[in-house]
C-alpha cells in the first residue's frame, strides 16, 4: 500500500521538491568542501606579510584575488577566513540552541513560577539590541574570536527558548504526554524520551533559519574589531581591514563582502527548504494554496439525467485526490437530486467521502490536490461546476450557502458577529450599512439568538458553541438561499444543543416553505450530512448512504431505517447502540473501512461483508428497486433479476 | 458489601481563572463541586454529562495527575496523596487510564515496541525477554498482531490506535481503568467493536472500570451503574437501566429525550429559554421547565422512594413515576 521510504530519503526527496534549497544546499556543500581542502591545498601562508606585494588586483600572477595592504594573498586568507567564521558561526548556533532549548523545554514542561523565572530572564535578555549586548559582552571579558562566540550564542538564546517554549507548551498537554506520566515516567524521562524527539524538528528548523544570520553577526563583531584579532583572518575582520582602502583597492573589502553573501544567502535558502520539509504546519501541501474553486477536468455539457428537474441536480460527480502524478478517487460517480423544500441526509463515517461531496457541490474543494474529474451539478439545470469564476461567487452564498461542523472555525476571531452578518448580506444584496444592521438583526432573531443587539457587537469567543453555531446558520440564511448544505452542523455539540439546533433547521425549513406557497413555489432544499442516523431519522425526508464513495443505498428515511437493502446500511443500523433497547450492540462490523483514495474497484463494503462473494469484486451499479428506492449489492441485482 | 477499591470523599475542584498581584486566586471556577461516589472491586460505573460538566476533571483526579482542592480521593483505602509520597509506581501499576484521542494518546515518534516497552520498564522490574512475551500477550488480548510492535502510530486508523492505547492501559495489569471518552472519536461500526473488547477484557481480567462519557446509550452497554453528572455536581445516580427507565431529574429527562434514535423523529420543540443568570441553588435552575423559588437552595442528593438499589436524585421537584 505505502511505498517503502525511510524518513531519511523522504526527507532528502521532499527537500529537492523545492529547487532554491537545492542550489542552496550546492552552494553550502561547495564552500564546505573548498574550506576543508584549505590546508592541502598549494596556497602561501595567510598571515605572511610581502609588503613588496602589497594591493595587488585580482588575477596578477601568483595572487588569483590579489594582495592586501600588507600583501597577504587574498584567495588564502579568504579560504582560511571562511573556516575561522563557519567554525564560530556554527558552533555559536550550536550552544545557543542546546542552552536555548534547554531553557524552553524545561520551562514548557514545567510552567508555573519556573517559567515565569525562566522567561523574565530570557525577556531581559531580549530588551537589550542584540549588538549592544554582544558588544557589551565583549567589552566585559575583551575582544577576542572565543569571548565574540560566547556573545553572538548568548545573545541568540532567547530565541531558540522562545521556540521550543511554544512548541512544548503545545505538546505538554498532549494525551500521550499524560500517559507517560501516569506511566510512572520520571520529569526527566518525560523530557528526554517523550517531548524531545517530538520537539527535535523544531529545533533543526530555528537552527537552520539562525545560522545564516549568525554567521553574519560573528561578521559583525570581527568588523567593529572585537572578533578574530591579528594576524587571524576571518569575514568580517577581512571587512573591516578593507574598509580603509574602499576607494583605492575596493577587491580587499568586496571580496570578503561577496564570500559573506553567498554563505548566507545559500544557508537562508537552505534553511527555507528544511522549514518547509519540516514544519509541521506546512506539511501536507498547505504551502501550495488552493485555487479559488476545484479544478474541473472533463467538459461534458449537456449530459445527465433526463426527467430529473430537481432545485439541485447532482449526476456522476467524481472527485480525485491528484498526488504525485496519481488519481485517487474520493468520490466515485455520486448521482442525487434535491428537491425544493426537501432534506436528504447524506450519511456515512468518516473518510467515506461525504465532505467532499459536500464541497464538490460549489466547487469547493481545495484545489491543488483535489479536482473534479466528472460530472455535473446543476441548480434549476444550469452547470454550476463550469461557470464562469465571477457568476459562481455570485452564487456562492447566495443561493447555494453552507453549514460547517465547527463554528468557532468557521467564524472569524476579529471580527464581531454583526460585522461578518452585514458582510455577507452586503455582498449580495445592495443594501446602506443601516439597512445591513436591520437585516443583520432580524437574522439573529429569526436564529432565535436572545438580546440580538448585545450579540452583534459581541466576538465568537465570547459566545457559547450552541450560539455559535446558531450565528453560522444566520450567516447561510442571510441572503435567502436556495440550496443549504450542512456539514455535520450537530457533531460539535452536545446533545440537548444539538436537539435545540435541530429544531431551529426543521422551523426555519418550514418558515421558508410557507413563505413561498404565497409566492413562487421554492423552498430551502437542505442537504443534510451526518454520521449520525437517529439525527437523520429527525429531520431528513430522504437518505443517501455513503461507503468508500460511493452511495450504496438511497431512499425515504423511514423505510430506509426500518427495512435497509444494503448489508452496511444493515450492520450501521446493527451497531448503533439505543438507549433502553433490549439487546447489547457490543461487536460492531468486523475490520475498517477502505482508506480514503484507496477504494476497491467493486463494492468497497465487500471485506468486511458477511455475504460477499467473488462476483463483489466488479464494479456494481445502482440498482433501482422502486422509484424512491435505489441500492448498489450483487445479491440485490441477482434477487430482482 | 465487597470493600470500594476508588472512593470520591466530598471532592471539590477549582481552577483559578484570573489571579491578582499576589498571586492569590481573585476569581475560581469550580469544575466539581463536593462530589461523593464509589465504585467496588470489579464494579463498571458510568459517568454520563455534557461537555464542561466537570466528568474528565474527575477522570483526572480519579488518577492522580490533578489533585482536589478540598475532600479526598481514595484508592484502596489510602488518599491518592499518601499512593504517591509512599508507592507512585505501584499506584501507576494499579489505575490505568485510557484517554479519548487515540492519535494523540501515543507518541507519533515511538514505534508500539517502544510505545509499551517503557511502559513496562517503567512500572515493572521485567527483564527484556519477560517484557517481549508480556508486549505479545496483551497485544492478542486486544486482538493485534504482533507485527504491529514494528509499525508508527500514524500508521493505524482510530480503531487499532484505540486498541494499542487499552493495552498500554492494561499491560502493567492494572485493577481499575479510568476511560474517559474511549469511543467518542470513532465511528459506529469501529466504537461498537472496542465496546466489545473493552466488555471482554473486564470478564476476562476481572478490571473495574470507571467509563465517561457524554453518550447515554454507550454508557448502558458497559456499565450496570451510572452518575448524572451536570455543572460539577451528581444529579442523579442509580442502576443504569433503572434510571433510564424511571428518571426522576428533569436535565436527566432532558438529556434522554435529546438523544436522536434512528427510525424515530425527536420531539422538537421550540421553547423559548430565558437568558438569566441565577446565582447559587441549583445548578440546572436556569434551564429548568420546574424551577421556581424553592430551586435557590441546593437541593441534595437523595434516595428515590421505592426504589431498589441505590436510586439517588437531586431534585427539590423530582419528575413523577409517570414521565
């Protein structure tokens, strides 16, 4: 299933994929490679002075780079310099992450009165500029490459304490963390077997974006004269020697300047690479950001159902997962209409591809990776899969508007309930600011939101989740939508919230519908999806159920539910535990389901099926058995043929 | 009356919210207010509540890893407190926790060898080919092959993570296991079977089990016994059938009812619910449909006329045998 890989060359595959760290990476390796051939190689001694050479330009012979003003060979005391400044750089960041760390673990860990210790001391350190620090350091214990080191480490530790303070502050709250403790783990054991490699990438990621930036501040140092000290050669030292004669012999300066440059610029773009291989927010392709709708390959236009004149008409959508050169699919020729002022549930556990379908629906899907490879939905027959970006938007929110399962996701932090509601109204609809806020008022009553007035000036944090929540669906009513599609809007919530959000969805339903009796006849279609089937059972007329993809059995919730046709849907309604029933459902259905975007050609229910047989392993249609009853089984097929 | 192996002594928990100058705690939340409960040698009780009902709170000092700011906890007699001045490690040995994340719950950079070697280097004095057999017998107890020990944690579904988790839990054999939302994560069909292992390994192994949860129906396939749990403090207690049955406290009245049952429509209804905050009295005064005057003193928990075995409800205005 999983290509074998070793995290070692995955790593070095993922690195490559970024083609700047690579150069980085060649140019690093280049100048490593030049600094330790230094002593083997044929060059004079960098410290002997020739002042019947002295300035010699570049490419004179005998001196590639030329002479220094006491006609030292450039190219030496250049190589040898490079040496001098990778070697303090390095070590420096070296000791400023191992105490940095250090100090971030153990303060993370630990919290309470130790960190506050620990971190008003980092914070002074922190006050100070970093140069004036460094210089002071010096100053207290004199100039020299040794006491420069010292300076540059210390004054870079707040900055890996800072990091690695986040990073366990993070993790210490983790169940596992909890676990090896209540394992008898010593603080010790916790810090070193538990927290530590869990924290190691964050530290190589702070080490490989420092060190460039080291190097330069050991630079600094040596320039101003409290580094490296004569005869010694090094960067920065080089630079300062140079600076006098800027005008007359301008190579003495630039050359040490450019090596500088270079060393940076190649750790920078190197550092970039490892960040991006190993920070954990930008794995799984969140630096490739999606496009504004899913891609959509195929370029069918007129094909589909006839007879189906629903408000919403879903006919053969697939939907891949692109990775790598390969297609997975997450969705598999899914076909449903929704009917005006009708609720179909769409129901199935997780993984099974029901969000997908979900977002598929308005072109949603985060695109790269996800595309839609066929199909077509059409709201009132028109393909909205193909429209032209600017007319989709327009119907975004519009007339097709969407429920997600958490809404303190959902909602933005900064900005208060009343600014988000009057945003979305006016977006739509030209309305004054004055008439937005009208509006915006009477929707958070029509949500049943008590003191409508206080809750618009108020900020998602500040409401409970149930009100939340209630603010999400206002949102998605705001401009009277035709087709509502809830994500799971009940999962987040507790039960007697979720009964009380429910029963708003079932009024606001049935407000809508009496509305448009008086006018024309369209009511808000909701697509409702669920894994939970007593939720379904209360609010939806229709049911589709989902199972690696695919919907393997569709019709009127009550006859679904009393007499399913599907093994699975079978063994779900089996092992859904009832309050009260008489029997245990203690057992569940054997093994798990296909991964996602590895489903099975056939029926993707056939290895944990009870009554499969060879003929399971074919792709296997839809099956109608009765005009409002459809199921995709071989036996089903056998039976009724 | 067998001897209660984990007691819960008038156990209140506060957590400081804001702390003045000093130091000194200016505002406290109490997550568990007084509570009083057991549960006997090879007893499985549930605990059943709504998010922030103070139930994981309970779950955390049932084990040790927070401790009450007033009342006791006792494992086998002794408060929690002695347990970890006197014998830590046997106590780790003794109450095991299972937690409801099964991702997060095991480290993603140790490989399941790993993962319940150190739990055994920890908590035991094995030697190495005494902790391999040990790794692969609890491992057949939770139904895993023993290739599995090989393999990372990612490489698992919520399931099989779940089932590595309840052996890390029992393989130090311990005598009560904490499990604080085991099967919430995952789905149906996955969550009915860890209902059965964990129903299997409680027979087998003679573990008492103390099973949290906000899911009332999960809860009945476990657990003979259960505690209603709202705003830190037990509303009602009792058999778990018979307090289903015959609820008396109208939040347990109005959890069941919330409750959606496939192939039956809730009962919605819309009512309207005033905003105000009551201070003191009872915790559910303000949700209440009966709440009235009386409701501002708090109400104790007290036996169920007529019923058998052990029925308690805090109520000033019990629901009647008819609802």
């Amino acid at each position: 299933m999983v290509e074998k890989t070793t995290p070692a060359l995955e790593f070095w595959q993922r690195l490559n994929r970024n083609r700047l760290s690579t150069v980085g990476l060649l140019m690093l390796g280049f100048i490593f490679a030049l600094c330790l051939m230094t002593p083997w190689l044929p060059l004079p001694d960098p410290d002997v002075t020739d002042l019947a050479n002295r300035l010699k330009t570049p490419l004179s012979s005998n001196h590639w780079l030329g002479t220094d003003e006491l006609g030292r060979d450039l190219l030496s005391r250049l190589l040898w310099g490079t040496r001098v400044s990778l070697v303090v750089g390095f070590v420096a960041t070296l000791a400023a992450a191992l105490v940095g760390s250090l100090i971030g673990l153990v303060s993370g860990y630990f919290q309470g009165w130790i960190d506050s210790g620990l971190m008003r001391g980092v914070d002074t350190l922190m006050a100070f500029p970093y140069m004036l620090l460094a210089l002071a350091i010096v100053a207290a214990f004199g100039p020299g490459l040794l006491n420069a080191l010292f300076a540059i480490a210390i004054v870079n530790v707040p900055f890996f304490a800072r990091t690695v303070r986040g990073a366990t502050i993070s993790l210490v709250k983790r169940e596992f963390i909890l676990a090896a403790r209540l394992g008898g783990a010593s603080h010790f054991d916790v810090l070193s077997r538990e927290l530590l490699p869990n924290i190691l990438p964050v530290i190589v990621v702070t080490i490989s974006t420092t060190a460039g930036w080291m190097i330069l501040e050991t630079a600094g140092l040596s320039f101003l004269g409290l580094g490296a000290q004569p005869p010694t050669a090094d960067l920065g030292s080089m630079l300062g020697e140079g600076r006098k004669l800027l005008f007359t012999a301008p190579h003495v300066s630039t050359l040490p300047g450019l090596v500088i440059l270079i060393l940076v610029i190649s750790l920078n773009l190197l550092g970039d690479g490892v960040r991006d291989v190993l920070d954990p927010r930008l794995r799984g392709g969140a630096l490739r950001s999606p496009q504004p709708r899913t891609q959509v390959l195929s370029t069918e236009l007129s094909s589909g159902q006839v007879g189906l004149t629903g408000k919403l008409v879903v006919h053969n959508l697939t939907t891949e997962l692109f990775q790598q050169g390969y297609a997975k699919p997450l969705v598999r020729n899914v076909d449903f209409e929704l009917r005006p002022g009708e609720c179909l549930g769409l129901v199935g556990e997780s993984g099974c591809g029901k969000s997908v379908t979900a977002l598929s629906l308005a072109a949603l899907a985060a695109s790269p990776p996800l595309q839609i490879s066929s199909g077509t939905v059409k709201l009132d027959g028109q393909d909205i899969l193909r429209l032209p970006l600017r007319l989709l938007q327009d119907i975004r929110g519009k007339r097709v508007s969407y429920i997600f399962q958490d809404p303190l996701a959902t909602l933005n932090p900064v900005l208060t309930i009343g600014e988000q509601l009057i945003q979305v109204i006016r977006r739509h609809q030209s309305l004054s600011s004055g008439e937005g806020y009208a509006e915006a008022l009477s929707l958070l009553s029509k949500v049943r939101i008590p003191f409508p007035e206080n809750r618009m000036k108020a900020y998602p944090h500040q409401l409970s989740g149930g009100m939340r929540q209630r603010v999400c669906i206002a949102i998605a009513l705001a401009n009277r939508p035709e087709v509502l599609i809830a994500d799971e809007p009940t999962t987040a919530l507790d039960v007697t919230i979720q009964a009380e959000i429910l029963s708003l969805l079932n009024d606001l339903r049935q407000t809508t519908l009496a509305d448009s009796q008086t006018g024309q006849k369209t009511g808000l279609s909701v697509l409702f999806i669920t894994h939970d089937l007593g939720v379904v059972s209360t609010i939806c007329e229709k049911v589709a159920v989902m199972y690696a993809g695919q919907i393997v059995e569709f019709g009127e919730t009550k006859s679904l539910l009393e007499s399913p046709e599907h093994p699975y849907t079978q063994a779900l309604l089996a092992c859904t535990p009832r309050l009260g029933a008489k029997e245990k459902v203690l057992g569940g259905i054997p093994g798990t389901p296909p991964p996602p975007g590895a489903y099975p050609l056939g029926c993707g229910f056939v290895d944990r099926c009870k009554v499969a047989s060879a003929k399971c392993q074919q792709p296997i249609n839809l099956l109608q058995l009765s005009s409002e009853r459809q199921v995709r089984c071989v036996l089903k097929q056998e039976s009724n043929a | 009356m067998p001897e209660p192996l984990l007691q819960f002594d008038h156990v209140t928990k506060e957590f400081d919210l804001n702390k003045n100058w000093f130091g000194k705690p200016s505002n406290a939340f109490r997550a568990v207010n007084e509570v009083t409960w057991q549960v006997e040698q090879g007893a499985a009780l549930g605990i059943v509540g709504e998010s922030g009902c103070g139930k994981s709170t309970m779950a955390r000092m049932a084990v040790g890893l927070e401790l009450p700011t007033s009342g006791e906890v006792r494992f086998a007699g002794k408060t929690l407190g002695q347990w970890l001045k006197e014998d830590a490690i046997l106590l780790r040995q003794s109450v095991q926790m299972v937690f409801q994340d099964p991702s997060a719950s095991l480290n993603p950079r140790q490989r399941i060898r790993e993962i319940l070697e150190l739990q055994l280097q920890r908590l035991t004095d094995f030697r190495a080919e005494q902790r391999t057999q040990r790794m692969e017998e609890v491992l057949e107890q939770v139904q895993l092959p023993s290739a599995t020990l090989e393999r990372y944690p990612h490489e698992f579904s919520g399931g099989q993570a779940q089932r590595i988790s309840i052996a890390r839990a029992l393989i130090s054999k311990p005598k009560l296991l904490l499990l604080d939302e085991p099967v919430s994560a995952l789905d149906v069909s996955v969550q009915a079977q860890i209902l059965l292992l964990l129903e299997e390994m409680r027979k087998e192994l003679g573990v008492t089990y103390v099973f949290i949860s906000h899911d009332l129906a999960v809860v009945e396939q476990l657990c003979p016994n259960v505690l209603v749990m709202y705003a830190g403090s037990i509303v009602e207690s009792g058999p778990t059938r018979q307090l289903f049955e015959h609820r008396r406290h109208p939040y347990t009245d109005l959890l069941i009812k919330s409750v959606p049952v496939p192939g039956k429509s809730l009962e919605l209804k819309s009512e309207e619910k005033a905003d105000l905050e009551n201070q003191g009295g009872c915790t559910f005064r303000n949700r209440c449909p009966k709440a009235n005057q009386q409701c501002s003193r708090v109400p104790n928990l007290r036996e169920v006329r007529g019923s058998i075995g052990g029925h308690e409800c805090a109520c000033h205005y019990p629901l009647s045998e008819a609802a």
